[in-house]
C-alpha cells in the first residue's frame, strides 16, 4: 500500500507562500500573523493567498523581477513616444483609467494592455501599491488603471488623460453582489449573503449606495499613506461592523469609509468631476468608448472589444423582486443623475486639444 501524499502544517504552508511570493522565509511576525488567521478560521486558505498576492511586498516583488523586466518595459514605453516625435507630437500622455469595480473595466483594461506594444501598463495595482511604486514607474507608464479613485491623480503624471466608464447603477450593484458572493477572497463572509442583506446590512451598504461617485470624489490621503498615518490604524478606528485587519487597508478605506459629505453636496462633487475628465463612456456602449480610447494610441478598434471578467450567474434587474430594486434606486440617486450625464459626455469623444485632462474641479494642471 503506497503512502498517501503528505499534509503540511499551516507553518510549513505559509513558509513556502512567503518562498514562492517574496523568495525568502516567512518573518516571525508574519508567520505568527497568518497562523493565528489561519488557526482562528478568520481566513481560509484562499484568503491567505490573495492577502500575499496583494501586499505591497509583492508588488514590489513584481516590480523588481528581472524575468518581468519592469525596467526596460518602463524604458521601451518612453522610447515609444520619442520615436514619434515626443510625448506632445505623438498624443502619448499617460492614460489613466479610473476603473470603477463591475463597469466591464476589465475588459477595456486588457484589451488596451493587449494592444500596447512597448508601452508599459500599470493595471494590477490597488490603492495600498500605489505608496511603494517608483515615481518614474508611476508617471511614465502608459497606462495606469485599477479602482484607485482620484486621489492618485496629483501623484500621476501630471499630463495624464483621466478617462473612465459608469453604469446604470442598478446593474452596476447586483453585479458587485453576484461578484462578492464568487469571490474566494471573501467567501467565508459572503456565502450565505443574501441580496436584501447586502443593501441593508451597515457591512456592505458601502458598496450599494452611490459607488460610482464615491470612486469619483472620495480621497483617502494615498499620497500622504504611511507619512501622515497608518492606514491599518485607520481602519482599525472605523469600528464595527468593518473589520479590524484588511490585507489592503488604504483599499478597503477607498470602498467603505465614511463620505464627508451630503447627498447634495456629492451629486455637485461628483458631476464636476465627472465633466473634467478627458474621455466619459457608459457599459452599455462600451465598444463605442473602446474605438474612441485606442485612437489615443493611433489605433482603430478593429476586431472589436473581446469581454472578459464577464459575471457568472448574475442577477438581472427584472429577476429582482420590486421593492429590493426600488431600494437600490433610491440608495443611487447620485449614481443615477451621473450614468445620465456620462450618457451625454460619452457621445463627445475626447475633451478639445490643449484641454488641461482630469483637473481638479476649479483647479488648475499645476495644483494635480
């Protein structure tokens, strides 16, 4: 009778994550962090996983690969722009993609990755990277573009095309349902979620009410993240019901934490905004957004948009029962007023030559 294959304990499994992740053994305060989650139930294995995937460790891990050659990628974009005369001549200012979570972003982000040629993209980053990222990684990529929010943008480059994609926020919210009740990163919590617990319950309201904006207006001090303040204590103080730990804290402050504003002052916040950048479009004419976006590469949108990320299982409006969707509504007023302003902006193309992109609402390209 053969031996069946041998288990490893949760130390020896978290040594060879930190091996395969970061090349080194586990740290005594990390190995002790992620035995006490794993032995408690608080994370799964899963879990575990995506919080090393997800460090600033490991995006620093990624940047520094000679196998990913993140260098000569940042290199070879420059060159790109020079040899067609300069960044001015050749329309190659750094586009930043404000990725809002469930507007089809993903399949924009990779079809643009997949035509990028020597051009260096930024598109698996969140906002806890950000901090660690070299500043001429950050202001040289071509393409930069994640649920990062606005408040990234005075560390961008300072020429960079703010463009983004809204949704009809009623679809926007049951797809961002349908995706936590999927996600292995936070399945432990969400299994039994059902969709009226995720509109009512103060854990998840967050991610219903008026999302959109929230991304377009909410600025949570990246740019002074771990001079200013630690954003583990940050998190730490929002209290129940939030947890206490978050492998991406300053994340998970973007998504959650406390809006300082009215639902006026939001709708006022947020159609500035959402005027001032260089390139609006909405999901449901994404193609049309995607021909508009690849002619700042001097491309054209042959072959179409390939979709990816697409939601399995997820819930149609119509598969809603009607007071859950009048909910919804009344929780998006702001979203709503935007998808209909971003309808009218996405018709326009790009913003008029020599407009300074992406500036702050009665601010100027010096003050970002």
């Amino acid at each position: 009778m053969r031996p069946g294959p041998a288990r490893l304990t949760s130390r020896e499994l978290i040594d060879g994550l930190y091996q395969g992740f970061f090349g080194r053994a586990a740290d005594e305060a990390g190995l002790a962090h992620h035995l006490r989650a794993l032995e408690s139930g608080e994370v799964d294995l899963a879990g575990l996983i995506h919080a090393l995937r997800w460090s600033p460790e490991s995006a620093l891990a990624w940047l520094a690969s000679p196998a990913a050659g993140r260098g000569q990628a940042l290199w070879a974009s420059r060159e790109a722009a020079r040899l067609r005369g300069g960044p001015a001549a050749a329309g190659e200012e750094q586009i930043y993609f404000l990725h809002i979570m469930k507007t089809a972003g993903t399949s924009l982000v990779n079809a643009m990755a997949a035509r990028s040629g020597p051009r260096l993209c930024l598109s698996q980053v969140f906002l806890d990277h950000i901090p660690f990222l070299p500043e001429p990684l950050l202001r040289g990529a071509a393409l930069v573009a994640g649920h990062l929010g606005t408040g990234v943008i005075p560390i961008l480059a300072p020429d960079a095309k703010v463009v983004t994609v809204i949704r009809e926020p009623v679809s926007r919210v049951l797809s961002h349902y349908s995706h936590l009740c999927q996600d292995p990163a936070v399945l432990s919590h969400t299994a039994q979620l059902t969709l009226s617990d995720f509109i009512h319950l103060p854990r998840w309201r967050p991610l219903v009410e008026n999302f959109q904006a929230r991304h377009l207006v909410h600025d949570v001090g990246v740019a002074r993240a771990w001079l200013d303040f630690s954003p583990p204590e940050a998190l730490a103080d929002m209290g129940p019901p939030f947890p206490e730990v978050d492998a991406l804290p300053l994340q998970f402050l973007l998504d959650y934490s406390p809006l300082p504003h009215s639902e006026a002052e939001l709708l006022q916040a947020a159609l500035a905004r959402l005027d001032s950048l260089d390139l609006v479009g909405v999901t449901d004419r994404l193609e049309d957004f995607y021909a508009q976006l690849v002619t700042h590469w001097g491309q054209t949108a042959e072959g179409g948009l390939p979709r990816d990320n697409v939601g399995v299982a997820t819930l149609g409006a119509e598969e809603v029962a009607e007071d859950l969707r009048a909910e919804i509504l009344a929780a998006n007023a702001v979203d709503a007023a935007l998808y209909q302003r971003a309808g009218e902006l996405a018709g326009r193309g790009w913003r008029r030559p020599g407009t300074p992109g992406g500036s702050l609402p009665g601010g100027n390209q010096e003050e970002r």
